[in-house]
C-alpha cells in the first residue's frame, strides 16, 4: 500500500504584542509596609520585614496585649512540657514587640494559665468535663471586668489523626457563650476579644 504523507506542523513563533498590549503591560513597585520602630512610624520594604527583631520593629498601630490560658487533658502528663511551649510563645511575642502575652495572671489559681481537665473513662464522660470546665473559665473571665488585652484560648489536641477537633470547637464554642452572658451581667460596654488556637499535642511533647 502507498504510504500516506505525514504534513509536519508548522513551528509557532511568539507574536509580537501590539502597541495597546505593550502601553499596558507595567512593572509593579515593590511593596512596602506601615510599622513602627522607637515609637517613629516609618514606610519599609517588604524584604526589610525578615529583620524584624534586628531592627526592633513594632506594629504600626500598637502593640496587642493578650491573656493566655491552655486547656489540655489531664491524662497527657505534660504540664512541663506545656508550661515550657507557651513561655517559648511568650518570648516571641514578646521579643517581637507584637505586646505583653500573659499565662493566667489574671487568674492566679490557673497556675501559668494551665487548665487541666480530667479524663473518665468514657469517652462521653470525658466530654463532659471539658464542656464543664470550658464553661466555668468562660464564666470566670466574663466576671473580671477587664478591658484592654484580648484572651487567647489554647487548646491541646492529643488525638491522631484529629478526631477530637470537632468536640474541641464545641466545647470553646460553650466558653465563648458562658463568656458572653458573664458580660452581659456586668454590663461591658468594650469586652475583650476571645480567641481559639488548637495546638497538636506532637508540637509540645518531645
């Protein structure tokens, strides 16, 4: 049989872009960013941002206090462990004059703002306790009264893979509404912030 002829495609070549592409096509400056550094507010390069501690920069609009509780469950023996992380986070914070970050100094008997919540031996039981003492932190906190300097609510999270993450939510989502209510009877006009951040319990153990 005769051999049919194969037609090679025909090699493509960028077009030049018309006049009106080209008057549109420009570079973009480089960014830059509002901060603070001894008090002066002051316009850096992004790239300036890495050398945020050096140059001792702060953020533009203040610094932000916080009040710092964790929850963690009672049958993870690592109240050192836990105390050492949130000092380390303390540090940081702190070193990078984001503001002050406090572990339960507003409630002493929170012991470095350590909140320990005992485990049953069901898994309901367990629960329970940690819907109870969310509740109870969140009442405690509402009656304070303070004003100035947001709670930032760490919760332990020792499940794998994170099956607990749904229970945990819920169980903050109880703090923040026996938060709420504490307020209303104190009558506060501008109440701190209340904020979650669930921590893996592999980023505390060793």
């Amino acid at each position: 049989m005769p051999q049919q002829s194969r037609r090679m495609p025909k090699p493509s070549y960028p077009t030049k872009p018309s006049p009106a592409t080209a008057q549109a096509l420009f570079k973009l400056q480089a960014p830059y960013t509002c901060v603070r550094r001894t008090g002066t507010p002051m316009d850096i390069s992004a790239s300036a941002l890495r050398f945020w501690e050096e140059l001792s920069l702060a953020p533009a609009h203040g610094r932000k206090n916080v009040k710092a509780f964790c929850i963690f469950p009672a049958k993870v023996d690592a109240s050192e462990d836990v105390t050492t992380f949130l000092n380390m986070i303390k540090g940081a914070y702190q070193s990078c004059n984001l503001g002050l970050h406090d572990l339960g100094a507003c409630l002493p008997d929170y012991i470095d703002g350590l909140v320990h919540v005992p485990t049953g031996e069901q898994g309901d039981e367990e629960l329970s306790d940690l819907n109870s003492a969310c509740k109870l932190l969140g009442t405690r906190l509402g009656h304070l009264r303070l004003q100035g300097g947001n709670f930032v609510i760490y919760m332990v999270d020792s499940s794998k893979p994170n099956r607990t993450l749904p229970n945990l939510c819920a169980a903050f989502l109880i703090m923040f509404e026996s938060y709420d209510a504490a307020l209303r009877e104190s009558h506060i006009d501008d109440p701190n912030d209340m904020v979650l951040q669930i921590l893996p319990s592999s980023a505390i153990l060793d």
